[in-house]
C-alpha cells in the first residue's frame, strides 16, 4: 500500500515521510495558485476498486482519481487512509494531494476487457472527485467518457461545485447509461461552515450547484450528513437546511449522525478543543474510547427529530422511486447513508 512499495524510483532522504521512493510518483508539484497544497502524480496501475463482499455497501465498485482533500472537512471519514501513505490523518491530508494522472487511460483499458460486466461504479465515495486539485487536472470528463461509452451505469457525490462544469457531459452520458447525481450539504451556518469544512464550498454555493443540476434534468439527491450533534442537530437548524434544499430543487435527502472513526477522532476532537470547548465532556460521552458511532439513543432521538421535516419538505422519497429522466432503466442504488470508510483501495 506505501509508497516505497513501488518498484522503480531513486531514493529522496528529504521528501516527506513515506515519499522517499519516487516509484508510481512522477512529480509532486507545488502552484501559487493552489498555496499550501502539494500535488503528488502518481501512475496508477489500476481504476477500478472493487468493494469485498463482505462489504455493507450497495455497490461494488469505486473510482477514487484523488486521494486526500482540499475541502478540509475536520470529521471527514477518509481521513485515516491517508496514514496507509505514511501521512498524517490531520493537515496532510487537507494538503498533500495524490492525483493519478493516468487513471482516464487506466479505466479505458479496465473497461474495455471481455470480464467487465458493466455494474455501477461509485465516485466519490472515499475522497472527493470535484474538489480543487480537478480544476488543474480535469480527471473526470474523462472517467465519464469512458464509464458511458463502455455502457457503465455510475454515479457523483461530491461536494464540490466544480461538478458545474461537468452537467453538460454528464446529461450526454444519461442518454446512454443511469447517471446518479448527489451534493453533501450538511452545514447551513456558514461561519460553522467556514470553521469545520475550512476548504469546501459555501452551502450556498452547493445549493446553487443542486439547482444547476437540477435545471439540467437530473434527480439530485443531498446527503445532509454528517449532523453534527449540538452544532447542527436543533429543530430550527434543521428546519431551515431542509427548506432551502428543497427550494434549490433537490429531489430528497439522506442524512445520517456523525461518525468519529479512528483516524478521525484525534483530528475533530483538537478542533472540539479549540473552536467549542464547551462541548468536550458531552463529546467524550456521545463517542467514548473506541466508538465510532454516537449512541444508538441519540440516533434514535434525531430520527424522530429529522424524518417528519423530511415528509414537511417533501424530500423523504424511496429511492425506488427515484427513476432518471432520461430512458426508460432505474438508477442504481448506489448511495447509502453509512459512509465508505471500510473501502479498501489498490493505489497504484
């Protein structure tokens, strides 16, 4: 899984730990225009990762172009993969970006093979495919070529409004494949917002996004996850996400409470500490030791809470009902309110 595993690449004693084999790594690239990031291009070997079957997720296949993200979201679940590089869970992985610049030529070739039997493929669940580092490398118009013009159905979560520049596209590969499109909106207040998801778009700039794919023909479901509890879990808070989603003509909502898993913790609880301290001790008993979930209490009590704004709004739609416009077959199920931070992924 490291760096140092490749093959090929001389040895650099002052690149940053698990870097010192160049191997798959063709550069790492630094830009005044992206200040703060470093960006690592690597040769992928492979594309597509397939999911264990073990595995609880409803799809059993992801495309990750990126690893790390710029969004910078303190509870982000991917947080702890990064350390499978020899960096850290914390600021590394809001800045230390891996971008595998093959990876359209890589999924051309994987597609193309007699054993592909064209199932839904998943992006976006592990790390975010429209976040900044794809302004620069413009991965994705690639990967959605490909996956539509080999027949395979798949679907976009992200959080990043770059997804705009996509829709066009996107709209073409409906008329031959199920596109699924989903925004992650979880903080209305926006200095809450800027302070959790420090790199991430505004909320309403996602919302403005939920409406220009909207307004394009697409079925736009938003994640309202993670709630955070006693920050973004009140009545009046979640009252007022709900109707300014359904106002930017989102066709329904999955939410889900927060996960803390281990990688994770360490880094929100140190953002706990600085920006709500007040709220440390009732954080220690929601999560206590090793636990990744809040207490199935509080999940319970923020169901009771959450589901009748869900039929208010009009956004507690089955997702067998949630049919594309475009052609006559449904759009996979690929989405899921547990996030996928079980997901193994082959780097390189």
């Amino acid at each position: 899984m490291r760096w140092q595993g490749q093959t090929v690449g001389a040895i650099d004693s002052s690149a940053l730990p698990g870097l010192e084999a160049t191997g798959g790594l063709i550069r790492s690239v630094t830009t005044p225009e992206f200040q703060g990031m470093t960006f690592h291009e690597v040769l992928a070997k492979s594309a597509l990762n397939h999911v264990p079957g073990a595995s609880a997720m409803p799809f059993d296949w992801t495309i990750n172009p990126y690893r790390g993200c710029s969004h910078a979201c303190v509870y982000c679940f991917a947080r702890g993969t990064h350390t499978y590089l020899d960096l850290d869970a914390g600021r590394d992985f809001d800045s230390q970006i891996v971008v595998k610049v093959n990876v359209t030529e890589v999924l051309a070739r994987e597609l193309a093979k007699s054993t592909w039997q064209r199932e839904p493929v998943a992006l976006g669940t592990n790390t975010d495919p429209y976040q900044r580092a794809e302004g620069r490398y413009r991965l994705m118009p690639g990967i959605i070529d490909a996956l539509a013009g080999s027949g395979t159905p798949f679907s976009v979560l992200t959080k990043g409004t770059l997804l705009r520049r996509d829709l066009p596209l996107l709209a073409s590969a409906s008329e031959q494949v199920p596109v699924s499109i989903a925004m992650s909106i979880a903080v209305a207040d926006e200095p809450l917002r800027a302070a959790i998801e420090s790199g991430a778009p505004t909320f309403q700039a996602r919302l403005d996004t939920v409406r220009a794919a909207a307004d394009a023909g697409f079925r736009v479901t938003v994640f309202l996850m993670p709630i955070v509890p006693h920050l973004t879990d009140s009545l009046q808070v979640l009252d007022d996400a709900l109707r300014r989603i359904r106002e930017a003509g989102a066709h329904r909502v999955i939410w889900g409470a927060m996960h803390l898993r281990p990688g994770v913790k360490p880094w929100f609880f140190g953002w706990l500490e600085q920006h709500h301290p007040e709220l440390l001790s009732s954080y220690r008993g929601l999560y206590p030791g090793a636990s990744v979930q809040a207490p199935k209490a509080y999940r319970s009590w923020l169901g009771k809470r959450v589901r009748p704004l869900l039929r208010l709004h009009r956004l507690d739609r089955r997702e067998e009902d949630d049919m594309p416009r475009r052609g006559g077959s449904r759009t996979p199920p690929v989405f899921t309110t547990r996030p996928a931070a079980r997901e193994p992924e082959r780097l390189f």
